[in-house]
C-alpha cells in the first residue's frame, strides 16, 4: 500500500493537475473553476473534468489514487473517467483532439529540473 505523499510531492502532484485542468478549460472553454468544483455540475462540465483527470494519468504518470486526490475526488471516480475517456477515443477526431493536449502536456518543462543549479545558483553554461 502506497504511503500518503510527502507535501512537497502533493504540492507537485496538484500543480500538474491544475495544469492540466486549466488546459482543458481552455481548450473547452469550460470555466475552470466549474472544472475545479466538488459539485458534479453539468455534463459538458463533468465531461472535461474527466479529460483532465485522463490527462494527468496518462501523461504525467499519476496514479488513479493522485489523480482523485488532486481533484477532490476518490480513485474509482478517477478510474471511471479514464475508462471513459478511453472509450471516448474510437471517434477519430476526438481521439486526435486529446493527441493534441496530451503532446501539449508533454512538451511543458517539467518543475523537476532543477535550471537555477544547485542551491538556487543560477544555471551557468561552460564557456566553448
């Protein structure tokens, strides 16, 4: 059984998500604080709620439990919608639609390297 994360690595996990629940409100143009309601709210609401949580496992690697976690909601809730989004992706143009935000997810930089150096030095490049 995996242990409750560390603050520091929550902190990280919900900055992925919100990441990339404000990706998807975007790219729905869903205001993002519906997306972000505890409330099940309406279907196109809940429908991009789940896209977003679909993103985060499968993009950023995030467990169903994170995933859950990070929206206010329970792993089976987050594994519902992954089976859902999935489900979803028969339809071609749908299917190319989430391609695109999930290789949008993946070319973001990533928080976990570390461009200031060690102890916040800033990042010297090597005269050639």
């Amino acid at each position: 059984m995996r242990s409750v994360p560390e603050p520091a690595e929550r902190a990280r996990l919900q900055a992925r998500a919100t990441f990339a629940r404000q990706l998807v409100a975007f790219a729905t143009e869903t205001d993002d604080a519906a997306l972000a309601a505890p409330s099940r709210c309406e279907a196109p609401v809940a429908r991009a709620r789940q896209v977003a949580m679909y993103l985060c496992h499968v993009v950023f690697g995030m467990s169903l439990t994170e995933v859950g976690r990070a929206f206010g909601r329970d792993r089976t809730t987050a594994a519902h919608a992954c089976r859902l989004v999935e489900d979803l992706r028969d339809d071609a143009l749908l299917d190319a639609w989430l391609g695109r935000l999930e290789a949008f997810l993946a070319a973001a930089p990533r928080p976990d390297v570390d461009l200031l150096g060690h102890a916040g030095r800033p990042f010297r490049r090597s005269a050639a």
